[in-house]
C-alpha cells in the first residue's frame, strides 16, 4: 500500500480493499467525501465501481460515460454501495471523473440517502 498524504479530490478513482457482502476484493472505487470532510476527518467515503454493468439497474446506479478518460479498463458503472475507509486503505489513484459523470454520481448519491 502507499501512503496518501494529501486527500484525494471528491470525484477520484482510487483502488483499495474493498469490504463487501461476500469478502474483501481489491476494487475501483470513487470518493465521494468532501474537502471539508477531508479537512475535519482523516478517512474517506467511498463508492463502489463496477463493470458489471447489465446489473447496475438499480435508481442509485450510474452507467459511467467517461469511464476510459477516468483511467478505468472497462465499461463501468457507479453503485452506492458506500463504505468509509482510512486514507491509508487507498493503494493507487487512477484518474478523475468528468464533471458529468461526478454530477451524475452525486445525483445517486442523494437518491440513495434518506
């Protein structure tokens, strides 16, 4: 793992150890804190990534449009299946989402929260 020093920018595609139903799995994952959650706390929330993405149909899943310029390999999608993690649970940065893709994440973020 590497050590992050600075938090990441909301919107960022990281890596980590992702916790989930069945077990940890190394994952793409987007972040979906804020800089003042970042300035007050020392870990982040996160989203998960997938490339399944015939299942993400759910109203909180977003097929992701730019998913190669956010240094992703393959079709993906948003699911808000959100997860807060320490900064040093991140072991690799791969890009940023548009700004319509953040936008639309943000979106499923709000729907999937009461």
């Amino acid at each position: 793992m590497i050590k992050i020093t600075k938090p990441p920018d909301p919107g960022a595609i990281v890596v980590v150890d992702f916790p989930g139903v069945t077990g940890i799995k190394r994952r793409p994952a987007v972040i979906v804190s804020s800089p003042l959650y970042h300035r007050e706390r020392r870990d982040v929330i996160l989203g998960i990534i997938t490339s399944q993405v015939a299942s993400a149909t759910a109203a909180s899943d977003y097929l992701l449009q730019d998913w190669k310029a956010a240094g992703l390999h393959r079709p993906s999608a948003f699911r808000a299946f959100l997860v807060t993690l320490p900064r040093s649970a991140i072991t690799l940065r791969l890009g940023q989402l548009s700004e319509a893709d953040w936008q639309a994440v943000r979106e499923r973020v709000k729907v999937a929260l009461a």
